[in-house]
C-alpha cells in the first residue's frame, strides 16, 4: 500500500474514533451533562452502558442493524453520519495544509463546527460551554502568532487581526440583532449565533467574517426559502443559524477562493 495512502486511512480512522466523542458531546452538552462522566457511551433510551465493541464507530451501528441490542429501539443514522464527518474532517484538515499545528487546529475547530451544527439543529442553541472556551482560544493563539508564528493561513496572523476578528464578528450579529429587535420587538439572531461569529473572528482573524456572513447568510436564505414553498410554512419559521455559518466558515476554510480572501 502507497505510505500516503495508509497516512490517510490512518487519519480517517483515528476522525471515526473522535466522531464517536463528538456524538457525545453532541448528546450530553445541551443537557448540561459532564462529557467524562460516564465515560463510556450509553441507549439513549434504556440508557444501559454500552460494551466496547458496541463503541466501534460506524461498524457497530451497522452490524447491530441500527437497533439497541437490548431493548430494540432505533439507534439515529446521526451517529454514524458524525463519525463519518469527523473522519473526513481529519483526512481534509490535513490534506490542506503541510503544517501540522494549522492541521490539528483546523481539525478542531471543524470538529467544534460539527458538534455544533446538530446541537443547533436539535435544540436550536449553540451552548456557552463551547463557544467562551472557543473565544479564549482564539484571542490566545492570536497573542501567540503575534511572537511565535507557528500556524499559517486560515489562522490569524497576530493579536490584532484576533481582536479585529472578535470585534467584527461578534459587533457586526450584535447590531444586527439589536436592530432587528428595535424594529420588530422580536429576536432576530440568537446570542449563540453572536458568539460563534465572535469565535469564528478570534481563531481565523477579521478576514473570514465577511465571506462567512455572505455564505451563511446565503446559504440560509435558500434553506428558508425552500421550507416555505415545499412544506407551507410560514415567514415566523425559527431556522437554526448555526449549521450555516459553520458552513461559510468551513467554505473560507477549505474552498480557498480567490474572492474570499481581503488581502
């Protein structure tokens, strides 16, 4: 077998087993649950403790028939389509770039992205708990690039732009929202939605808020548009944002267009 071959199967499998926890993460964090306690899996319906090799990502949901061995209901497709993204997510992230801090650190932030994604499309919330450690992350990689510039594009480039990032990011859903209120006196944009941008602008700098907003934006107007005309429903339809900035951020990520970058 050809080494980069087996580099990227490699990688691929190791995505499978953290998609596994992401799936937990998935499940427990909306639920203000502890992430490592248990530590292993459990039904959600049972709720009976999983074995090990029930844990096999994507394997074990196939060869159980996408059912609980012990009480028979329904595992969701959700688990397997997580580890798979996390699989992909990997082999992507490292495909992309030839440094391996950027690599590892693209791989986190989509793997955050991923996670939540579907916690925003379940519950319709994108949780303090993922997006404030994400902010210090951001603005303290900035602090870092600004002395030792160990991480390459899409990362920003030194404290500013991080600031920048944050400001822009966060100030621009937050006027936004603010607006949309005073004219309407409904929320307009959820505080998660704020942060993530905030997030977003932290960790890549000022340069990916804008193709972001345009893709997401983008992006969730047809979604709002398409459920308006094939399921009937109405301009007051609450759409998760979330999953559609993940998208524009994931697009300035890996798309590297041309008209995406500001510089």
């Amino acid at each position: 077998m050809d080494a980069t071959l087996a580099i990227l199967i490699f990688l691929f499998v190791i995505g499978l087993v953290i998609g596994s926890f992401l799936n937990v993460c998935i499940y427990r964090v909306p639920l203000r649950m502890s992430v490592t306690k248990p530590l292993r899996s459990m039904c959600p319906h049972c709720e009976r403790q999983l074995t090990w090799y029930e844990n096999i990502p994507v394997a074990a949901w196939m060869v159980l028939g996408a059912k609980c061995r012990t009480c028979k209901n329904p595992i969701s497709g959700q688990y397997p389509l997580v580890e798979i993204l996390s699989g992909f997510a990997m082999v992507a992230s490292f495909i992309f770039t030839e440094n391996i801090p950027t690599a590892v650190l693209i791989y986190i932030l989509t793997a955050t992205l991923i996670v939540i994604t579907f916690i925003d499309l379940e519950h319709k919330i994108i949780p303090n708990r993922i997006s404030y450690p994400g902010i210090i992350i951001g603005l303290c990689i900035g602090a870092v690039q600004q002395f030792y510039p160990i991480f390459t594009y899409p990362i920003t480039t030194g404290m500013l732009d991080s600031v920048y990032g944050f400001l822009l990011g966060g100030g621009f859903f937050y006027v936004i929202g603010e607006v949309y209120y005073y004219a309407t006196k409904r929320d307009g944009l959820g505080g998660g939605d704020i942060k993530l941008m905030a997030m977003t602008g932290a960790l890549l700098g000022w340069r990916s808020i804008p193709p972001t907003i345009f893709v997401g934006s983008l992006a969730g107007a047809v979604i709002g548009i398409l459920l308006m005309v094939f399921r009937g429903a109405d301009r007051q339809l609450e759409i998760p944002f979330g999953p559609w900035l993940s998208l524009g951020v994931l697009t300035y990520i890996f798309g590297d267009l041309p008209f995406f970058r500001f510089y």
